[in-house]
C-alpha cells in the first residue's frame, strides 16, 4: 500500500480557494465536484478534515466540505 502526504502548499491552495473565492466559513459550504481541479482532492479534504480546518457534510446527493469557524482566527 502506498501512502503520502499531500504537501503543504496543496493544501494552502485548497483552503486559499474556500477562503477568499468562495468565503465558505461555517455553514457556507462547496460541494466537491466544484473543487475537481486539484488533483489530490480526497486526501487533501481527509487530512484537514483529520486537523480539524474542514467540516464534511454528507449530503443526499452530494459530499460538501466549509472551513471549520473555530479556526477562522
């Protein structure tokens, strides 16, 4: 089994994306099909989810991810 830490700077361009194109804090969130041009975007989405930066919402029909309130500061 393979297993690698997505770097830092994938992440960085992640959050830089919810944060100032989207502004999606708290209960604002962005479905993840949205986000389909970063190439790692499950394992970025579970290791800040893992830190606590994401809140995962498990929708019907769709997966949505905001970045988590508590950390805005």
């Amino acid at each position: 089994m393979l297993f690698f830490m997505v770097s830092d700077i994938e992440k960085a361009n992640f959050m830089y994306k919810l944060v100032v194109g989207k502004r999606n804090w708290g209960r604002k969130y962005e479905r993840l099909e949205h986000l389909k041009r970063f190439e790692n975007l499950n394992r970025i989405v579970k290791e800040l989810s893992k830190k606590e930066w994401l809140n995962v919402y498990n929708k019907p029909n769709y997966t949505a991810v905001s970045l988590n309130s508590k950390k805005k500061r």
